[in-house]
C-alpha cells in the first residue's frame, strides 16, 4: 500500500472486532508517530497505550459518552509534554505537532489493517484522573484503534477539490 492509497482509504472506525492487536503491529504504528516532524524538533507528544477494558470502560465517561472508546481493544491517548512554545505565527506549537503524529499513526494504521478514530470530545481533567497523569502533561486527543468489525461500513466525504483549493490570492 502506498501513502495516497492509505489516506483514500483511512475512515473513522466507531465499531470494532473484540480481536487483540498484535504487538508488533501496535509497536509499528507508534513508531511512526514516534517519527513524526515537530517543530523545531521539540517532540513533545507522548502517548499513553490504554489495553485494559476496565479502564478503557472509564474513558467512555470522560469522552462524552461515546461507548466505542470502550469497546475499541486499545485506545491511544495522545498527550504532550509542553512548555508552551508559540510559534511565529502565534499557534502553540503542541496540538500541531501532537496531531501530526497522530496522522502518521492513522495512516500507518490503515497500512498494517488497522481502524481508529480522533477523539477530541472528551473531559481533559477526568482523563488525567483516570489514568494517573501529571497536571503539567497536556491531553491533546483519544484515539481507540483495532480492527474493524465491517471495514466497509463508514462512506468518507468530502468538499470538492475547488471548493477548498486556491492558488495566489484569495
């Protein structure tokens, strides 16, 4: 599978098999996170494997209710530990990094068989409890992954091409 076919067919997954994922396969998606760009290479994202089904029960709670957190085999929780860093054009340089990484990790993901799904309705507070993370670490986003139950279940839309494509002004 090349990168085009990967993003073609990367969908959110909202309903997953009970099948565990293998290590290796988890292990390949996270390095890709793990090789991701950051700004001023800062790799600041840090994520936290979440397996256990109690806990991942938990997190349901704390992501507004969405059950198939839960039900999901593993779920990623993405955080990043920050100072802070602004960049020129005045965005904090984290979330963008942090969701860099995460794409890396969707896209390789879809490669090795896998679904997931951002998850950024959740309590930030409530997910730190739960799991035990330091004040100064910052949730960025969830994302349950495993595989499928119907892989072809979710059609993906989107806006035409020269609807969101302009070149040289506005």
């Amino acid at each position: 599978m090349n990168v085009i076919d990967a993003i073609q067919t990367r969908k959110s997954v909202r309903k997953y098999s009970d099948k565990p994922i293998e290590n290796e396969k988890l292990t390949a998606v996270l390095e890709a996170g793990r090789l991701a760009p950051s700004a001023s290479n800062r790799q600041e994202w840090r994520f936290l494997i979440v397996r256990d089904l109690a806990t991942r029960k938990k997190l349901v709670d704390a992501a507004n209710r969405q059950t198939f957190v839960g039900e999901a085999p593993a779920v990623i929780v993405a955080c990043a530990e920050t100072d802070g860093h602004i960049m020129r054009g005045g965005l904090p340089c984290f979330p963008i990094d942090v969701a860099i990484a995460l794409d890396h990790i969707t896209l390789t993901a879809v490669e090795v068989g896998l679904g997931t799904c951002w998850i950024g309705a959740f309590d930030e507070r409530e997910v730190k409890e739960i799991l035990g993370i330091p004040k100064e670490i910052r949730v960025v986003a969830l994302m349950p992954i495993g595989y499928p139950s119907d892989p072809s279940a979710v059609e993906k839309r989107r806006l035409p091409f020269n609807e969101i494509v302009r070149y040289e002004h506005w």
